[in-house]
C-alpha cells in the first residue's frame, strides 16, 4: 500500500508483493484473462503472456478495470479486435471510461473491442474453455465469479446465495477473496472465507484479493486449515 511501512509492506518476501487481483486461465488452445486491473500492462509482461483470446469482468470498480487499454498490443500483434465479456453494469462502465475506443472518430492506435454481454444464467465458451458465471454480491453490488471446468474464481463478495453456491460444488480448486480478519462490509473475511469453503466441499481453496491488514504470507499460511492456502503473485496451478 502507498505510503505504508507495516511489517507487510517492507517484507522482503516476494509472497508479500501484491498486484492487483486477475488471473490469466489458459488451455491448449486458448488463453484468457479475468480483469485487467492497472498492474494489467506489468502483468502480461512478466508472464510473457503472447496471445489473449479474451477478457472477462468481474465488475465494474476501478482497480479491476483501469488496465483494459493496453490490450492494443494484442490487437497490433493479432490483427484482431479483443473480445470483451461483461455484463451490463460493467459494459456501461467500459464504454464511459474508455469513451475513445467507441468514438465514430478514433484516434490511430486506440483498441479494438468486440463486447460481449453476459449474465450469471448463460454459461458460454470463449475458445474451447467453458465458462459458468456465478453472480456473487459485493455489498449491494452484483458482481460475477467464474468457474472454468473443475477450477472456480471468486472475487470482491460477502455474499453468495445459495443458488449461485450450487454452481461451486463438485469444483476441484476454489480461488475466493478474502481480505482480512477484522469485518468488512464489502468482503469475505478470513473466517467466512475458511467457512464457505468448508461449506462447499472444494478439495483446495485459496484465497486472494487480500489487504496488508491480514498479516505477513508465512504467518498467516500456518494458520490455515488442510487444503487451503493464500494465493501469491505469480502461483500456477494446473488441472
């Protein structure tokens, strides 16, 4: 955090370095991103990411869309317009913010979207990766997981309906926000993260989108219950 001296935001353990919350899910085929946040740029790069078939929104909130411009390395490389899944919260949210690529006048080098809306009940393909959507809320904000097969991708809740959990069961690996111990009126802390995820019955949870307030990567990982886990810049996990 800017401007912060906490024991986790001088740690020299690189599990302590956090960028802002996306991931990068990939097949054989396809590749494709969940949120472009403002570290989006950095992000590709020190993946070597070199090929991107789409992006998918969460939300519409800043630190998970701010990136989207720098698609247009993709689009130069490709020759092709970036397919764009949101819904419709999200969609007026990319059209404002980035008013520039939908002019009838474009500046040269602007990017090139193709957006696609969608809902929490119509799952859909991009490539030959099958995406589920869960609406999930963020206080009073709906906001979409995702599941891709057997691995599912939650962030920015503090509520799921039980509806929308029955999308989760049978999931191999969960991946849910947990931001920290104290409460929070927007996130899952801690503890109700370890509790749905014991509720569900997923084999691995991780847990991401987490605040300097937790506490230190090492410390915190020893207190976990079997199979679950904080998440870490740069972790791969393979299905």
């Amino acid at each position: 955090m800017i401007c912060c001296d906490c024991e986790v935001c001088t740690s020299l353990d690189s599990h302590d370095k956090r960028l802002r919350s996306s991931i990068l899910v990939q097949s054989e085929m396809t590749s494709l991103v969940v949120d472009t946040t403002p570290d989006f740029r950095y992000q590709m790069l020190r993946t070597h990411t070199r090929k991107l078939d789409a992006v998918i929104f969460t939300h519409p909130h800043k630190d998970h869309l701010g990136g989207l411009d720098d698609v247009r390395g993709f689009n130069f490389f490709s020759g092709n317009p970036m397919n764009v899944y949101a819904n419709s919260l999200t969609e007026q949210a990319v059209r404002r913010d980035f008013y520039y690529v939908f002019s009838d006048k474009k500046y040269p080098g602007v990017p090139e979207l193709n957006m696609i809306t969608i809902d929490a009940d119509s799952p859909f393909m991009v490539g030959d990766i099958p995406v589920q959507p869960i609406e999930v809320m963020h206080h009073k904000m709906p906001v979409l997981g995702f599941r891709f097969g057997d691995f599912t991708y939650i962030t920015d809740a503090n509520h799921i309906a039980d509806t929308e959990k029955e999308k989760i069961v049978g999931s191999k690996v969960l991946v849910l926000n947990a931001l920290r111990k104290e409460e929070h009126m927007a996130h899952f802390t801690l503890d109700e993260a370890i509790a749905l995820g014991r509720e569900l019955r997923v084999p691995e949870v991780y847990f991401t989108h987490i605040s300097h307030q937790l506490g230190k990567h090492q410390k915190i990982s020893r207190e976990l219950p079997q199979g679950m886990h904080l998440a870490y810049d740069g972790l791969t996990i393979r299905l």
